[in-house]
C-alpha cells in the first residue's frame, strides 16, 4: 500500500533535528532583531502577560515533529533541490493558505500574516532540502 510507502520514507533523527531548528528559527525570526517588535504589536502582546509555557511550547514541538514528519515522507532521499522545492510547494500551497484563512476570520493583519507564514515558508524549505538530501 502506498501509505507504508510514505511512513518507512520517515527519517527520525533528521526530523527530530530540525524539529529542534524550528523553535531555533521561530526564536531569532521572532526576536528584536527580525520580526519580534512587530509580530508583538500586531498581537497586541503586553511585555507582562502570562503564558502557559508547557503548552505552548510542548504543542508546538508536536505539531511541528508531525508536519516535519509528514514532509520527510515525502521528501526523503529525493535530493537537495527536490526536498527544498518541495518545501516550498507544500508551504504555499497548504500551509500558506490556511493560515491565510485563519487569520482573515480572526481579523488579523496581512503584516502578522506575513510574519508568520513567512516563518513556515523558510522553515519547510530548509527542512525540505535537508531531508532530502539526509
């Protein structure tokens, strides 16, 4: 069955790694020095909120480990260019839109929009090329 296919295609030590990378791009791509005043401002962040930090960053260590998984999947073994554009095409034409459709029945902005989904664009195209290579 083609599904087995897919699921044996799943390297766990490179989706495990560049599940760490996510969190290391989603740190400097929401830091002072990129994208952190505005992403903040655009949420309407306050510097004194609280959060629920093993939620937060347990959920997305999850989702992200699952759609890292799910790209290695895909991608696996087919070549740098091909797992990068891979990458690429899954962002656009998945996850970008989605987010795009969240984001337009929560109200907010295309400047947050921007930020965020730029985020996965880089990160599944990263991820991509270096899963198919590894």
């Amino acid at each position: 069955m083609i599904y087995s296919h897919f699921i044996s295609n799943i390297h766990l030590l490179p989706v495990l790694v560049m599940t760490l990378f996510s969190f290391a791009l989603g740190a400097f791509w929401h830091s002072q020095k990129l994208f952190g005043k505005t992403w903040a401002e655009e949420n309407n962040l306050s510097k004194d909120r609280k959060i629920n930090a093993p939620l937060i960053f347990g959920g997305t260590a999850l989702v992200h480990f699952v759609t890292i998984a799910g790209l290695s999947a895909v991608v696996a073994e087919k070549g740098f260019l091909n797992g990068l554009l891979g990458g690429i095409l899954i962002s656009i034409v998945w996850i970008l839109p989605s987010i795009t459709g969240t984001y337009l029945f929560a109200g907010k902005s295309l400047k947050l929009l921007a930020i965020d989904a730029g985020m996965y664009i880089v990160l599944f195209s990263i991820a991509g090329g270096i899963m198919g290579v590894w």
